[in-house]
C-alpha cells in the first residue's frame, strides 16, 4: 500500500428513505449515488487523483468525468464515440472544474427527469435516429452505473489517502 497521510474515518450515509413511488425510489437511490461519487473525489489531493491506482488505468477524477459521460448520453443525448476515452479528464482540468462538471450534468438531467410522469415513456432527448429507452431502464441503468463506479472509488480513494465512507 502506498505511503499516506491517513484521515479520520467517516461514517457512511445510510441509504435514502424516499417516497412510495416507484419514481422516487428509484431518482432518491439514484441521488443519494450520485453525491456519493462526488463526495469520494471532491478535496481528492493532486496529483493522485488522475493517478491509476489498478493496471487498467482507472483513477477518480477519471471516473467521474466517465459518469459525467454517461448522464450526458443517457438523459440528454449526447452522443459518444469512444467510451474509453471518457475515462480520462483532460490534464488542464482540476478536481473542482470535473465535480463541477458533473453536478452540471446531473442537474441537467434532473431537469429532463423532472419531466416525465411516466417511466415507461421513451427518455425524451434530442437524438434522432437513435430509439430513446424508457425513463425506468435509464434511471435503473443510471443507478447501476454510478453504483458500480462509487464502488471502485471508494477503494480508489483510501488508496489515495485513507478517506473511507461516504
């Protein structure tokens, strides 16, 4: 493990208690992943925050410039041509220019969402050509995506300093 400066350990966050809706469930798990993320590389020191901490390359401020991607495409119809490339923040960009970024994203897509009364309708993004999937596979999508994401970094950012929890 590499020399660092460990910090105090945080509690986690439980999960939400949301609504009884189907809606709510599903936009308060997805919320509560989506401040999770940006927490766990919000205040992650230079220069470890790009740097890979597995053999794939995957590093924080990496991870969520992928997820800033992924809201992008999924809620507003960005299109995308080299995913892997999305994992990469460009070497100008700060930790708090990529969170920013992100919660950018997110509060964008919020407003698409805020939108639609009905999960089985189509997302509605501009992308012709391109059949949109209903709210209820993006949002669940969404929900496993950051999910899987928060994972890696979390482990990603005790290696970096010993900051654990959410």
């Amino acid at each position: 493990m590499p020399a660092t400066s460990r910090r105090a350990r945080r509690d986690d966050t439980p999960p939400p208690r949301t609504g009884s809706s189907e809606a709510d469930v599903l936009r308060g798990f997805l919320d509560y992943l989506r401040t999770s993320m940006a927490t766990k590389v919000e205040g992650a020191p230079e220069p470890q925050v790009r740097t890979p901490g597995v053999p794939s390359g995957t590093n924080l401020l990496g991870l969520l410039e992928h997820l800033t991607h992924v809201e992008r495409a999924l809620f507003l119809g960005d299109r995308v041509t080299d995913w892997q490339a999305t994992f990469h923040a460009a070497p100008a960009d700060s930790v708090a220019d990529v969170v920013a970024r992100y919660r950018e994203a997110v509060a964008r897509a919020d407003d698409v969402l805020d939108g639609c009364g009905d999960l089985s309708a189509p997302v509605p993004r501009p992308r012709p050509g391109k059949p949109a999937p209903s709210v209820r596979w993006a949002l669940t999508h969404m929900i496993e995506e950051t999910g899987r994401h928060a994972g890696h970094a979390d482990i990603l950012r005790e290696l970096v300093d010993g900051s654990t929890g959410r």
